[in-house]
C-alpha cells in the first residue's frame, strides 16, 4: 500500500507538471493566431514571446496549476480508501467554484466586448452598489466592479457545489465537478471564439483582448479538466502491471504433500 501511495504521488506530480508544461508551450501559438494581421495592432511572434517577462502571466499560471494539483487531492483520497464516504470536500468544492466562476466571468465579458465594443468594461463599473454621479466609470471602479462580478460567481458556484457535497460521495462528487467543468469550458468557448472572430473584424480597440481572455480561460480549464483523467489512466495501468496476491487456497501444495 506504502508502494502504491508513492507511485500515485509521483504520477500526480507528473501530471500537473503535464499540465504546465501545455500551457507554457499553448502560450506565444494561442497569442499570434488570436491577434496577427488584427488591423495596424497585431501581435507578431517576438511581442508573444513578451509574455513570459510579465508577472501577471505567471500568477495566473501559478493558480492554474495550484489548481490541477488540489483538484488531484481527491483522486488520490479515493483511490487510497483514506476518504469516508461523508467527510466534509471543502478543497474540490471551493477549487470548482472557482473555475466555474472565471467561465462565468471570462463568457460576460466576452458577450460585453461584443455588443458594447469598447464600452464593454466599463459595465463592470456600473455594478458597484455605491458610485459618484459621473459620465463613466473610473478605472479604479471598473476593476473593484470586476472583482465583486467575479466574487458573487464563486459563492454561487460554491453554494451550488455544497449542496452536492452533502448528497454526493466522493467519487460521484470528483465526476460532477469534472463534468462541469468540461462542459462549462466548452460553452464559454462557444461564446468567446465566435465573439473575438466578430470584434477582431471590427478592428476594435480593445475590445479583442477581453474576448481573447475568454478563449484563454477557456483552453485552460478545458485542459485542466483533462489532467485527472491522465492520472487516473496512470493508476489504472499500475494496477494492471501489480502481480495479484493468491490466498492459501489457490497457492500450489508444496512437492509432496497429500492432496485433499
């Protein structure tokens, strides 16, 4: 059993480092398709390969990864026999509200950009409860709107989730959350390609980073929902290849022994 654990973590490790690895390499094809020959602004590979020097695209990366690697917590719980069928599962309930809220988020302002160009965020602004009377929003009201927005989409998807935490095992619990995630990944995509297609055409400003945002949530979670299969396919194939223990009745008698 000490044996198996091991080989569970060393494959859980592998593949979140998978999974890094995809988005890194994802990173500077996903930038040039989604912005070269977009009107006099367009990316071209040496400005891609920029993103790698700013410290936003690290954190999010770090989150997406910390992410893969709690979403594997339990996997591994179950596989172990170490997770009573209703022990509180905090960690993949508050890991799934999250991704799903960043869909969530990432598909409203791509549908905004779309239709509002690029008045689109300063939608956010207009969400807070208390704001000077002024024509638009300030920059400061736009991204504390943003975070609120954000924030009321992971309690929902967090009060969501509780309920099915109490109902469900853990097992039944782990296939929801990956469930949704995939379909949610897709759905958002579904808004998110289409509408950058549509403000890239239009040469607008900036309207084409907000809906190339939501592709990239979109890739990324959908990738995410991913590395729990591969692990598990790692887990599956240890067990083929472990020799089965035989019990005292199917051991071979020793060489001289009266058959009974």
């Amino acid at each position: 059993m000490a044996e198996f654990s091991r080989y569970m973590k060393r494959w859980a490790a592998f593949t979140v480092l998978l999974y890094a690895i995809a988005l890194l390499v994802l990173t500077v094809p996903a930038l040039w398709i989604a912005f070269n020959g977009w009107s006099d602004k367009g990316v071209s590979l040496q400005e891609a390969l920029k993103m790698y020097l700013r410290w936003g695209y690290w954190l999010w990366l770090a989150v997406l990864v910390a992410g893969q690697a709690l979403l594997l917590l339990l996997p591994i719980n179950i596989a172990e026999r170490r997770l009573p069928a209703r022990r509180p599962l905090k960690t993949p309930v508050i890991v799934t509200a999250f991704f799903l809220a960043n869909l969530c988020f990432a598909g409203l302002l791509s549908i905004l950009c779309l239709y509002f160009k690029e008045d689109g965020t300063n939608f956010f602004g207009y969400f807070l409860p208390f704001k000077p009377n002024q024509v638009s929003p300030s920059d400061f009201e736009i991204e504390f709107g943003a975070v609120i927005t954000g924030l009321a989409f992971w309690i929902i998807w967090a009060v969501i989730f509780r309920s099915f935490a109490k109902s469900d095992d853990p097992d039944a619990l782990f296939k929801r959350s990956t469930r949704w995630l995939l379909r949610g990944s897709i759905l958002e995509l579904l808004v998110a390609v289409p509408s950058h297609i549509i403000v890239r055409r239009r040469g607008d400003c900036c309207a084409p980073a907000g809906t190339f945002w939501g592709i990239a949530t979109g890739i990324s979670v959908m990738l995410l929902c991913f590395g729990p299969g591969v692990f598990f396919l790692f887990v599956e194939r240890f067990e083929r290849l472990k020799p089965n223990p035989q019990s005292d009745d199917e051991k071979p008698a020793p060489p001289g022994a009266n058959p009974v």
